[in-house]
C-alpha cells in the first residue's frame, strides 16, 4: 500500500509541468529529474534561473509583463533591441537565481537536504513548510534588479547595460556550478 507521500508524490508528478512556459529549464532538467526519482523526494516547481526586462504596470506584485526572458543568460543584443521602443511604464532588468521546491519524505530528510542546499552554495534555503508537505526551498543569493527605463525613456546609457548583461551573466554562470554542485552533493549523500 501506498504511504500519503508517495501518493502526493505520484499525484504532483502525474501534473505534468504546470509552469508558464510548460517545460523545464534544461539547466535544471538532470537534477529535477533525479530528484523525482530519488524515494524521499519530489520537486513541485523548478527555475535554473532567468535574465528579465520586466514592465511594472503598477504597484501590484503580478501586475507585470515580461518583456524579455532568457534561461541561458542575458543577450544583450535582445535586450537592446527591446528597449529601441520601450513601454511608458518602468522597466526593470532583473536576474533571478535558479530556485526549487522540493517536497521530503519527513523532517530529518528535509534538514539533512537543507545542510546539503547551503553546502552547495544555496546560502538562501530554508523549510517552508512543515505542514500536510515537508518543502524544502532551494534558493542562492546571486540576483541582481535595477530599473532601467522609464515614461518610454531608457535611463542609463548602452555602456552600463553592457556591464549589467556582463554581471548577470556571471551570476549565472556561477548559478550553473551551483546546481551542478547540488546534483553531486545530493547524489554524494542520499545516492
């Protein structure tokens, strides 16, 4: 018979990817992958990390459009292209880092992963849940977000959004590594 957390694990997995874009960051794919395979985990939301122009319509968090998106990293002819016409609403450029949530088996599976998360470099993670699931958000530090445009206007000159493409791309680099380092350190201590 079936635990509670295999059948919530059978359930989230049978979803199918729920994400906006409808697939898995390719970056990320090996280690979700694995992590759903493993018996004290499964994963409900995945993101290896993104470069963003982002429109601010209003106040409101989610009252926004993403105006460029990449997992890759940032492309800054892309990026210049977008802002040739830019929205009269502020624009920011934004680089998030790769974030998981991963559901545990039971606490001390959830701690043990935690100290495995911040060894790996994820210095941000913590337990977000311990209630009907055991959540385990895996997040780092690298981010970067600053506003670069706004009233149709672009703020800052094309120098200093080639150093912010140059920045967030080695965040994101950096990010690669660390979920490599993850995948090995996961695979080190639960196999």
């Amino acid at each position: 018979l079936m635990t509670t957390f295999e059948q919530q694990k059978q359930h989230q997995l049978s979803k199918g990817d729920m994400s906006k874009k409808g697939f898995i960051d390719e970056e990320i794919k090996f280690l979700v992958e694995k992590l759903n395979k493993m018996p004290e985990f499964y994963t409900t939301s995945s993101c290896a990390g993104r470069a963003l122009l982002l429109e601010k319509k209003s106040a409101k968090k989610f009252d926004i459009d993403w105006i460029y998106s990449d997992h890759g990293g940032a492309n800054l002819k892309k990026i210049k292209k977008v802002l040739e016409n830019p929205p009269k609403n502020p624009v920011w450029f934004k680089q998030e880092s790769a974030i998981l949530h991963i559901c545990c088996k039971d606490e001390a599976i959830a701690e043990k992963l935690l100290v495995v998360c911040k060894h790996s470099g994820f210095k941000h993670s913590g337990i977000l849940s311990l209630g009907k699931r055991i959540i385990v958000q895996v997040l780092s530090s690298e981010s970067l977000e600053t506003i670069i445009a706004d009233k149709g206007e672009v703020l800052v000159d094309d120098n200093y959004i080639k150093i912010l493409v140059g920045e967030a791309n080695k965040k994101m680099k950096q990010n690669k590594e660390r979920i490599k380092r993850l995948y090995d350190n996961v695979l080190e201590k639960f196999g």
